[in-house]
C-alpha cells in the first residue's frame, strides 16, 4: 500500500471541502434512514452510488474495510445539499484498524445550518459498524417540531427532564431539546 505524506492528505481535504461546498445541490436535513432506504419513495436508490470524495480521501489514507460504508453514509448525508464543508478525523496510525469520523457543515435550501457527522468503526460484526448524526436548531417549539417533521416516530420518553426522545426504526431516535424560544433536533442512527 502506498503511503502518502500528511500535508498531501491535508490538501486534498482542503482541496475536496471546496468542491463540496461548490457543488453540493440542495436537500431536506432529515432525509429517510441510511440503513434501509424506502426504495418505494425514492426509485434512485436502486442505483449504484457515485464515489463521494470523502470516501477517495479515506482510501488514500488507508482507509479500506469502512470504504463502502463510507461512501454510503457520505452520500446520503450530502445527497441534495446547497453546500456541505467537511473536516476529518484521519487516524494518525494503523488507519484500517481505527476508529474514522467526519464532522460536516450542511447547508439547507431555507438558508438553514445544520451540524452533522458521521463514524465507522471497522472490524466489527459485519465489517463496518457506523453511526451519523445531523443536528439543526428550528424556530418552532418542540411538540410542533415532533408534529410537523416527525409524526410517525414514537415519543419513547425523557432522557432526564428537558429532552425528548422519539422511535423510528430500531437503530434511528431523534432527540428534541428546547432552546430559548426553537428547539434543537439531533437524529442519530446506528448502522450495522
């Protein structure tokens, strides 16, 4: 394998958070789940995915039993979206044994922000066990959150006092914390 020189790898990252914030189209934050996509709703997920450049980064870092799920996760977390700027977390050393993330800034068609990222840890049952998460802050209270964007997910209960969390699939719960006057969303979804 091929060993490549860290201020490389550093500027190709650099290099691909501006072709991702340059080229990334629009989409809604909180899209279907990533473990079993409704291919009823959304014909193009028969189709092979692109090589998303983050997934190219990995794999030049060494990065190679995650690979597809890399590109899986990547893909659906930017699919659509105005823009996304990304910052990686490459292991300093044994790269395919270790632990890789990625945090990204994604950018909505409402002039929304939204914070995501995404890790894979390889190694485990089934090669590749990952996990994402997208947050965003939404002007609306967090029982008219819950209503609008997630009435088919079931309230579970409090995490202590404030936070709500709410059922969707086994490996999907979204938490809805108040703050001030909006609420803050954050999905989790574990993949494995």
């Amino acid at each position: 394998m091929k060993s490549y020189p860290f201020r490389l790898i550093i500027a190709e990252i650099v290099f691909i958070s501006l072709v991702i914030v340059i080229f990334l189209p629009l989409h809604s934050v909180f899209a279907a789940d990533v473990a079993k996509p409704d291919t009823s709703q959304n014909p193009a997920v028969l189709m092979p995915s692109a090589v998303h450049p983050i997934t190219e980064v990995a794999v030049k870092a060494g990065i190679l039993s995650c690979a597809s799920r890399i590109n899986q996760v990547s893909n659906f977390l930017t699919a659509d979206k105005q823009g996304t700027g990304i910052y990686l977390f490459i292991p300093p050393s044994i790269p395919d044994q270790s632990i890789f993330s990625i945090s990204m800034e994604v950018l909505g068609s409402n002039a929304s922000t939204a914070y995501a990222s995404e890790s894979f840890a390889p190694n485990q049952a089934g090669g590749c066990g990952a996990l994402y998460e997208e947050v965003i802050y939404l002007p609306m209270s967090c029982n008219d959150a819950a209503k609008k964007y997630f009435s088919g997910m079931k309230r579970e209960r409090e995490l202590l006092k404030n936070i709500t969390v709410l059922v969707g699939s086994p490996t999907v719960r979204v938490f809805l914390m108040p703050a001030g006057s909006g609420c803050v969303v954050i999905k989790k979804e574990v993949i494995r």
